[in-house]
C-alpha cells in the first residue's frame, strides 16, 4: 500500500499572502523527490491559514528517505519562515479491511 502523509502548518496571518509562493517552492522539490505519487495543499474553509499537506508516496521508506534529506543542509527548506506555529505529520500506510 502507497503511504500517504499528512503535513498541517499554520501561516502566520501577517504572511498569508506569500503562502503560496513559499509552498510551491517547498512542495517542488517533494514532488521531485523519487516515489512521490503526488501532492496537493488543501486550505481549511474555516481557517485559510490552516493548510493541509497530503503527500501519497509509493512506500513508506520513500517517504521517510524524503524527511531525512530535509534535515540536511541540502534539503533545509524556507518554508519556516512564514509559520506560526511548528507544523505536525502523520504518516498513514496500513488500511483497516472494513469488508464495505
């Protein structure tokens, strides 16, 4: 099964307008990134400052390959510079079998 993450950040409200531009800079090089499937940001109806990452990976190793290079110096990312708060990740790659 293909891991899918969940990455929320929080945009500082006084740096909403520059979100876009700073996660597509950020979300370039994940796409990029050998087994990413596919990315799309969502923003929460009820708070435009709330984004929802989700990432679908072809395996968990891949994903966690990905995470590993962001902490280097290589994979450092700006994306920080416009939150409000640290971001949060869930990473969900098993299936409840619900027989529906």
């Amino acid at each position: 099964m293909p891991a899918i993450v969940h990455f929320e950040v929080r945009i500082d409200p006084a740096r909403r307008d520059e979100a876009a531009k700073y996660l597509a800079e950020t979300l370039a090089a994940t796409r990029a990134w050998p087994g990413n499937q596919g990315i799309e940001a969502l923003v929460d109806d009820a708070d435009p400052c709330h984004i929802l990452v989700v990432e679908t990976w072809a395996t968990t190793q891949d994903h966690d390959d990905y995470a590993a290079w962001r902490t280097t110096p290589e994979g450092k990312s700006t994306l920080g510079e416009i939150l409000a708060a640290p971001p949060s990740k869930q990473v969900y790659s098993e299936t409840l079998p619900l027989g529906l």
